[in-house]
C-alpha cells in the first residue's frame, strides 16, 4: 500500500510555535499571492474556511477547476482523498492538505489488498467506483462515479456486463432502484449520512409542516423515501435555491447550508436530526480536522503534501478520464459538482 502524504520535516513550523496574535486570514492571503496557490474548499468545511476560498464545492468539480489554473500550488481544504484527485488532475501542481488525518469512513472502508481480492471474486463484473476511495482502489476501478454522474453512467454500460458498485452500499443500492440494474454492492457507508433518521426526520416535519426534505443518496433508503428531492450536493443546493418553498430540512452534512444561506438568504433551512433526536452527530468529523491555523501551516511549510508515484498515478488516472468520456455534457462542466 503506498503513503501519498508527505509529512512536514522536523524544522517545519507547528501550531504550538505560532504567534497567538497572528492574523491568520492576512496570513494566508498573503502566503497565496506569494506562493501562487488556489485554495479550495469543500462545502463541508467550516463557514470561516469557506469564506477565504477561491473556489468552493464537492472534489471533482474543485480539482477540475484547479487543474485550468496557473497556480503552482492546490491548498485543498477536504479530506485526503480529495487532495489526491486534485494531484493525479494536476501532477505539476503542488498540492497540500491542512491534515494528513483528514480521511473518510467510505475510503477506509474499502482498502486496496481487499477492494483487489473482490474483484478477482467477480472477473467478468465492471467495477464502477464512487469517487470517494484511495488512489489505489481508483487504480483497480474500470470507471469512477461521482453522485452526480453515477446514473447516467450505469445506464450506459452494457446491459449483458454485472456490475461491481464499490465503496458506497446505499449510493449503490439507490442506483440499483432507480436504473433496474443488478449490482454487488460493496458493504461501505459514509458514517455521517448513516447518522439520520426518519423517524426524527418525520417528527420534526410536524413542527416544520411545510418544509420540503433534501436528502444525499449516501443516506440510508428510509431517508431516501421521505425525501422531497434527492441528488448531489449542487443539485441539493440548485434545488432549495429555485424552490417555490421557503423551508428545507437539510439530511446532509449541515455545513453546506452556509452556501445555502448565501444563496437564499430568505429561506430557513434546519438540519435534519440523527437517532437521537437532536445532536450535531451529521457534522464530519475528519472534515473538522481542518482549520485555518493548519491551512496556514500547510501553506509555509507546503506539507502535508499529496505524493503519488507515477504509475499509480496514471493508472488512476484511467477510469477518471472514463468517467468523464461517458458522463452527459452537463457533467462534464467544471461548474458540475462530484461528491
């Protein structure tokens, strides 16, 4: 398995020695300009990172636009494998992540030895693979998916091909249900769409009868079966933005209503409950590893650093370049959305 994080060296500036007085936005405004970096943030980060952006959004359309930059450097503020994605698009292009630690329950549950030995299980199966993995396991993918191209692209191959859909089971499953095609699903979810409930999701319809209920197709099929609309996290936001509603219970990761309430300031939107009835528990823990004294470090250090050799990044590379020769025309967008 290879390490595709570059750790910082033992001269490297730490948060313990930072000046307590530190203007840190000015800092990293400062620190861009110097370094001709783009910062990137996905709509799971905080408000205060997402302010200081370039560009926000999900991974792909975020290493996408990257890529068409002449920045030297890609700060990207996600999780690890977004930062990986972002390299394989822009070899180049230095690419650092505020946090090494910053991965994602659906990347670590599909690992690499595994994800290889069930595909040697299902030889005649395409692998089709939400973009939500490692750079190994998209080496040992035919196509790669993203939640919003993840329909069109099983409609497309061919009917007498089984399919392998890896690491998401309920993004796989809702695939399933909506295009009739047979798929062994990998047994992974996202720790945070699997946090809601529908019962507390109804419940909290009552007080809120006139709200409209957007879920992410990560969620379980019992949230997926109360929701108003289901998609993508730009169609989540394209969908409350042109609404007729004026209220939206919110069954994603809550810290894209910031954008929410940018582009609707006139609207409520209330994120919807876990199991037990009122907790933060949606909120993404290894997104929240990111802040903005560590995207500051990472800035002058240029570390954590996404390294990934050549050949594993070319085989990457592969079913990335598949999936956007098959995805439909509005996908192919660099203002399309991924994860």
């Amino acid at each position: 398995m290879f390490d595709t994080i570059a750790m910082p060296g033992k001269d490297a500036l730490t948060e313990s020695k930072l000046d307590p007085l530190i203007d840190l936005e000015a800092e990293i405004a400062r620190l861009r300009e110097e370094k001709n970096a783009v910062i990137l943030a996905h709509y799971y980060q905080e408000g205060e990172i997402q302010d200081i952006a370039d560009f926000v959004g999900d991974s792909l359309d975020l290493s996408r636009k990257a890529a068409a930059t002449d920045a030297d450097m890609i700060v990207f503020c996600g999780v690890r494998f977004m930062g990986e994605v972002a390299k394989i698009l822009s070899p180049d292009k230095t690419v650092v992540i505020p946090d090494a630690e910053a991965g994602c329950s659906l990347e670590d549950s599909c690992q690499p030895d595994a994800f290889r030995r069930f595909r040697e299980q299902h030889p005649d199966h395409i692998a089709v693979t939400y973009i939500n993995c490692s750079a190994e396991v998209k080496a040992l993918s035919d196509v790669i998916v993203t939640s919003s191209n993840a329909e069109a692209i099983v409609r497309a191959l061919p009917e007498d091909k089984p399919i392998l859909f890896a690491p998401d089971r309920h993004l796989g499953a809702y695939m399933q249900r909506i295009t009739g095609r047979e798929m062994t699903l990998w047994p992974g979810s996202c720790i945070i769409h699997e946090q809601f409930s529908a019962r507390e999701i109804t419940k909290l319809q009552t007080q809120y009868p006139e709200a409209l209920i957007v879920a992410h197709p990560e969620c379980p099929e019992s949230i997926l079966s109360v929701a108003d609309a289901v998609g993508s996290t730009r169609k989540i936001l394209d969908f409350v933005k042109n609404a007729e509603a004026q209220e939206f219970i919110i069954a994603t990761e809550p810290h894209i209503m910031h954008q929410m309430e940018k582009d609707a300031p006139e609207k409520t939107f209330i994120p919807a409950p876990g199991a037990d009835g009122g907790c933060d528990c949606a909120n993404c823990p290894f997104m929240a590893k990111n802040t903005m004294e560590k995207i500051y470090l990472a800035m002058v250090n240029e570390a954590p650093q996404i390294v990934i050799p050549e050949d594993l990044r070319l085989r990457a590379l592969k079913p990335l370049k598949r999936m956007l020769e098959m995805s439909p025309p509005a996908a192919k967008s660099p203002a399309q959305d991924a994860a």
